[in-house]
C-alpha cells in the first residue's frame, strides 16, 4: 500500500550518491517556489526509516530552499527489499 504525506527531510536516508544536474535543480528550485512541488518522491519505509533513492533534484531543490518537509510516496518493504536496492 502505497500513501502520499509530508516527510520531515532530516529524516529521508539518502544511501545512494548521484550527482545532479545543477541547471535542473535550480529550475526546480524556481518552479517549486513558485507553484510549490507537484510530483512527491519516492520513499521506502523500512522499520520506521525513510529512505529514498529517486527524486534526487527534486529532494535536493527542497533541501536548498529550506523546506522541512516534503511530499513522498511512501511505500513500506522489508529488509529484503532494501538491500535490493542497495545491492
């Protein structure tokens, strides 16, 4: 199951390191002040811990406008699930 809420940011482990488009970012940047963020990321909920692995200019446009929170898609897995992703 699937729902859409409001994550503090501090709490989204992002165990992955992609380096981003920074032109993309700072469009983004633009747009989410404006209009605010109209697609939530995709987070994993595993044992209470948020991680996320897409989104990343969108995570990092929120990031450097200060926000606290942003808008997820959180999909709870088990273990096993995330270590697929970090395999």
């Amino acid at each position: 199951m699937v729902k859409v809420q409001e994550i503090p940011i501090k709490q989204i482990r992002r165990p992955l390191y992609r380096q981003n488009d920074q032109a993309k970012v700072a469009a983004l940047m633009d747009s989410i002040a404006e209009v605010g963020l109209q697609e939530p990321i995709d987070v994993l909920e595993v044992d209470g811990e948020y991680y996320g692995f897409s989104g990343c200019h969108r995570y990092e446009a929120c990031s450097r406008l200060g926000q606290e929170t942003i808008l997820c898609r959180v999909r709870r897995a088990p273990k096993s699930v995330l270590q697929r992703h970090l395999a």
